[in-house]
C-alpha cells in the first residue's frame, strides 16, 4: 500500500518531478506559514543519528542493549554508527543553515554526558556545547530535548522507569545539563514522547528495554511524568530565559461505525493515547477511562505527585504522524480496522493531516491551560533513492503541505501553535525499524555518509528565502 501515488488525493502531477520551476509546496497567500514568527526548523534525536556509541566516555544505553539483541531490531541494525553525526556534526549544521531552516530540535544522550555515579563527562558535554555554540552563532533557535529514550543501561539495570528513583535521577541530569549549558538553549524539553517510553518500552514490548505488561507501563508512564515535573523548576532555576515544556505523541482515533460501542472504542482509542500523557501534565490526574481500558493497572501515585507532574509549562510540543480507525473489540478495549483505499507512507501509516487539526482544536477546547504548541515532529517514511544526484520525494512535499496546511486551520480556529519541526533533517536509525524507513529531508547513503538534499527540503528552503526577503 506505501507510497500508493493512485490514492493521493492531492497527489503532485508528474510535471513537478520533471520541472525545476513547479512549486507544489508553496502555501497559500493568507497562510500564517508566511508570518515571520512562525518557527520553521527541522528535528533529530540522539540515538537516531550520533553514533561513536563507545566513545569518550559514553556508556551504554538501554537502545546499544535492545539493538544487539538479536530479533529486536529490522535487520539487525543498531545505532552504532547511525549518521556519524558525532564527527561530522559541523558540517550538518552547516547544511541546516544552508537550508535556510530556523530551529533546530535536537536531543542530548543521557548517558554521553554523566557517569554511573552523577558526575560530568566532560568529553560529552564539551560535544553539545561545541554544537549548541555553532547554532547560535547560526542565528538558529535550539529546542533541546533531554531525554529521547536512551536511557543509561545501568539505570535500566536498577529497574529503569518502574523504579521511582529513575525520576530522581533525571532531575539530577536536569540540573547538571541546565547548569552547564544555560544561555544556549532556547527551549528545553524534559522527555520525548513519554506514551512510546512507557507503552513500547514496558507495555508492549517493541522497543527498548522490551517489557510486556500493562501494569508496567502505567507505573513507567508515572515516573517519567514525575521526572518531568521534578526537572521543571530545576530547569527555571537554572535557566530563566529560556522555555520549558514537554513533547507528547498524539494519536486521533475514528469510529469505524455509528455505532455507541465504535464511538466508545474510538474515545478510550484517544484516551490511551492522549489523555493519558496530556490529562496529568494539564489537570494534574489520571484518565480514569484509562483503567477502564486496562483494569488495575493503576499506578502507584504518592502525595503530591499530580501536582510536581501539573507543573506549568511555556510549551507542549506535538508529535503527530497519522490515525488510527477502530472498533469496539467486544470487551472494554478497541481493535484497528484498518481502512482500504486510503493513502500510507512506507511505515503503513495513514496520511491523515485532518487528525492533526481536529485533535489541536480539541486539546484547546479540553484544556483551558493549553500552553502555546509546537509541532515538534511531523513527517513520512518513503523509500527515497538517489538518481542522477538528485531525490525526487514527491509524496513527501504533498504529505507536508497538506500537514502545514492543517496546522494553519488550526491557527485560524484559535489554537496558538508556534513553530513546525519537520521529522526529520536526515534520514537515520528508525529505532525497530532500523536504516530501511527514510524519514529525513536530506537523504544519508550510509555506506558512504554522503547527504543529499530531497526536493523537499529544497522546497521548504526555497519558501523560507522568499518568507526573509518579503518586507
Ligand atoms: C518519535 C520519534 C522519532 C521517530 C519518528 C518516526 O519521537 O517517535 O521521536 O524518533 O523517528 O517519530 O517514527
């Protein structure tokens, strides 16, 4: 079904592949995309593209482990090598300014930059500064992520995210990273996407450290929403000029019928998705639909947790890739009905940009508090080859208009979004998926490490030009 070019209903014409001059990305005239403010930038995580996974004193990651585990990872890929992105970090920065893009998101290993007792590496920490440094004097707007799953293997070793001190010990990370790099961050986000860290990593299993069992993956789910709000005003007090916030992946769920009992599935759908990371972080509790879903599984919540974890945030950063289409499975749970005939990308996923502006424009009416967003990630898989030098990433430029477009919607209907990263600057290690799923803007040969620009990126690039050069 991937890449199914039939099924796009806003499919670029093949004269765009064939013509320099076609521009299928440009927005329309009264997009807020034109507005100056309105952040453009590209993302990355660590794991993903680093590699030098044993050097200068980096220790293991929950990731090195899962990875070399045989069966766990496409192929038998790990991010030992990845993009090499740790040597040649300068010349990709080099390629994102060149892009034109604004921000740039990217992710710190954890266990690159202390040791097993609490102390600096030096050596790692040296090597974000270096480039946090370079970004600034690019003119570029970091948003730094703190943690984006590599978690250090010998806190895994200790029980990793079921231990409530793992929370304790990100704060401790929190602190030493805000403390020695203060003044060249812009934003900092505590965790990536903490549905993937509990529900993939304890839940079900598919990514690291590979546990499967719901009741683990509400008791990971508390202590990474704990370690989050513990580090938040460690951040504050270390770091007042910058932004403080939270990147959460979202799903939209549909009813495959009318029917009450499709209804009902479609919401616990969003409820197990959603409302399980962004109903603690913005009311200071839990879904109980949540365990109604997944009866006892309730965590084990001290006093005053909720409101450590309700903490006020400058930011919530958005994740979002596609929906999902359920039914009722005839208990108290869903099943995916997946739907025929609609367009996927190499992962399977459905391109659904209308998800994207429904679930904003619902967060806004659920939460009152709803802090400005970002789109921290929005992105495709496509098996993208170069020919004749060149990546023709048809679907891609269609896919992020069509995403941009919705993300204007909206804004025009109130939410207060603020800035887009696309997912992602290159292709890298696509964690379970290994190198096979290209989702970059630039495309990596990894034989050679060599980088090639997609049509994409020179599109974007091309807009951002015209957006600086208008008065
Ligand atoms: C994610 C991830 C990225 C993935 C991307 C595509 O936060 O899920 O941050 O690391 O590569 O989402 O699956």
């Amino acid at each position: 079904m991937a890449n199914d070019a039939s099924a796009v209903s806003d499919a670029p014409s093949s004269a765009v592949s064939n013509s320099p001059l076609a521009d299928p990305f440009s927005p329309p005239a009264d997009s807020s995309l034109w507005r100056k403010n309105f952040l453009l930038g590209a993302a990355t995580a660590s794991y993903q593209i680093e590699g030098a996974v044993d050097e200068d004193g980096r220790l293991p990651s929950i990731w090195d482990t899962f990875s070399a585990t045989p069966g766990k990872v496409l192929a038998g890929d790990t991010g030992a090598v990845a993009c090499d992105h740790y040597h040649r970090w300068e010349a990709d920065i080099d390629m994102l300014a060149s892009l034109g893009l604004e921000g740039y998101r990217l992710s710190i290993a954890w266990p690159r930059v202390m040791d097993a007792a609490g102390r600096p590496n030096r050596k790692g920490l040296d090597f974000y500064k270096r480039l946090l440094n370079r970004l600034k004097e690019k003119g570029i707007t970091s948003f730094v992520t703190l943690y984006h799953w590599d978690l250090p293997q010998h806190l895994e070793d200790r029980g990793g995210w079921l231990n409530r001190d793992t929370a304790y010990r990100f704060a401790d990370y929190a602190d030493l990273m805000s403390r020695e790099l203060a003044g060249t961050v812009d934003a900092w986000a505590t965790l990536n996407e903490p549905w993937c860290s509990a529900y993939l990593g304890y839940g079900n299993g598919h990514h690291a450290p590979g546990l499967a069992n719901d009741r683990f993956a509400t008791q990971a789910m508390h202590h990474l929403l704990l370690a989050h709000g513990l580090a938040i005003p460690v951040l504050r007090g270390n770091d007042p000029a910058s932004q403080k916030g939270i990147v959460a992946n979202i799903g939209r769920g549909t009813a495959n019928s009318d029917s009450a009992a499709d209804q009902r599935a479609a919401h616990l759908f969003e409820v197990q998705h959603n409302a399980w990371i962004l109903d603690p972080l913005l009311k200071g509790e839990y879904p109980q639909d949540l365990f109604e879903l997944w009866p006892g599984t309730e965590p084990l919540v001290l006093d005053g947790d909720m409101q450590t974890i309700a903490a006020p945030l400058d930011f919530l950063g958005i994740n979002y890739y596609f929906r999902t289409n359920v039914a009722s499975d005839g208990a108290h749970g869903f099943r995916d009905v997946p739907l025929e005939g609609v367009e996927r990308t190499q992962m399977g996923w459905e391109v659904y940009p209308d998800g994207l502006r429904d679930l904003l424009t619902g967060f806004k009416k659920t939460y009152r508090n709803l802090p400005p967003v970002y789109i921290t990630e929005n992105g495709m898989a496509s098996d993208d080859k170069v020919i004749d030098g060149h990546v023709d990433d048809a679907q891609r430029i269609s896919f992020l208009k069509r995403h941009l477009a919705a993300v204007d919607q909206a804004i025009k209907a109130g939410v207060d979004v603020r800035g887009y990263f696309l997912w992602s600057l290159m292709d890298n290690f696509e964690w379970a998926f290994g190198y096979e799923r290209r989702f970059g803007v630039v495309h990596v040969d990894y034989s050679t490490q060599k980088r090639t620009v997609k049509r994409s990126a020179e599109l974007v690039a091309k807009f951002l030009k015209e957006r600086k050069a208008r008065v």
